[in-house]
C-alpha cells in the first residue's frame, strides 16, 4: 500500500471535521490518474461521521486536484445498493455509464459512474 500511494499518480486526500469535540481525521480519498482520465480507488468516512460533508468535501477537493492536473474525467464504482454513495455522486453530476455484475465479494453488482471535471 505504501508503495501505492507514494505513486506520483496516486493522490491520497485525509480530511477531518474540525469541532470543538475531536480534530481527528474522519475520512479519506485515494484516487489514481492514467494520461486525462482518473479513477476513484476509496472514499470512507468514519460512519459516526457521516452526513457532515466530509465525503463531499474529500470529492471536491479531488475533483480539482485531478482537473487542475490534467484529468477530464474521474469514473467511480459503487455498489449499486449505497444509496448515500449514489446521491453524492450523482449531485456532483456524475452519470451512470457501465454496470458490472456481481462485482462484489458478497454477489452485489456495481454502477460506473463518470463525472467530467
């Protein structure tokens, strides 16, 4: 993983929601670029951080990185039945272009999705 990350087309995005409570990081992105096109590899938030933005946040911070460095468009793969995933990408103007069936260890098909940055 460490040589992974440490790609010069891999960028790693650490985010946390500042808050009187906690400054701990509470979320994070890795994404891959190849030539204009990039890749959504992992999107998490703790789930006891969940519906602050956080996810929205790490997204749009990538989605500028990645266009300001050459990419014109990021595809994302999110089992179909995440309903929160589906929402933010879809808010953001991604649309669904592929679907992979049983994609998942535990039989759960995915959605590709393309968002043009």
């Amino acid at each position: 993983m460490a040589t992974f990350i440490a790609s010069p087309d891999t960028l790693c995005l650490l985010g946390s929601i500042n808050d009187d409570t906690e400054r701990a990081p509470a979320g994070f992105l890795i994404a891959r670029k190849a030539a204009d096109e990039a890749e959504l590899l992992t999107l998490a938030v703790a789930p006891e951080r969940r519906r602050e933005g956080l996810g929205r946040a790490l997204l749009i911070a990538a989605m500028a990185i990645l266009g300001e460095s050459g990419a014109k468009q990021l595809f994302l793969e999110v089992e179909e039945g995440n309903l929160a995933a589906v929402e933010l990408y879809r808010s953001l103007g991604a649309t669904v272009v592929g679907r992979r069936a049983r994609y998942y260890e535990h039989g759960a098909d995915a959605a590709i999705f393309s968002l043009a940055l």
